[in-house]
C-alpha cells in the first residue's frame, strides 16, 4: 500500500475519472488533467477496478504530458 501512495491516480478514460471525482464532492473542487503519455515513458501499472491505473513518474516530467485540464 505503501508503494501506491508514491504514485498518481490514473484513470483509463476521462468519462470514468469525470465519474469518479463527482461521486467524491466532499474532496472540494476538483479538476481533470488529460494526459497523453507515450508507451514506455513512465511505470504504469493496473491498481485498482474499473480503467484505474497508478503512474510512477517524476512529477515535472510527468507535466510535459498534461493535454488539457478542466474543472468537473
């Protein structure tokens, strides 16, 4: 457990990260961050249900793929 707490939470899709943090109001405002990262770029790994998935990764490296952010 330890080790996913070093890593971000990804999701498969923007329709199921959308879903996830509107089930989770009580986190405040929240946004979406689209990423488009190139295979064999970072570690990724499937962690969790449905389309989740934890990136491992420097953070700044990590930013050089963010396609667009929205509020949910």
């Amino acid at each position: 457990m330890r080790r996913l707490a070093t890593g971000i939470s990804v999701f498969g899709s923007l329709e199921r990260a959308r879903k996830q943090a509107k089930g989770k109001p009580w986190l405040g405002d929240a946004f979406l961050a689209e990423l488009v990262i190139p295979t064999g770029q970072f570690q990724v790994e499937k962690t969790g249900g449905r389309d989740h998935y934890t990136l491992w990764g420097d953070a700044h490296a990590i930013l050089r793929y963010v396609r667009s952010v929205e509020p949910v």
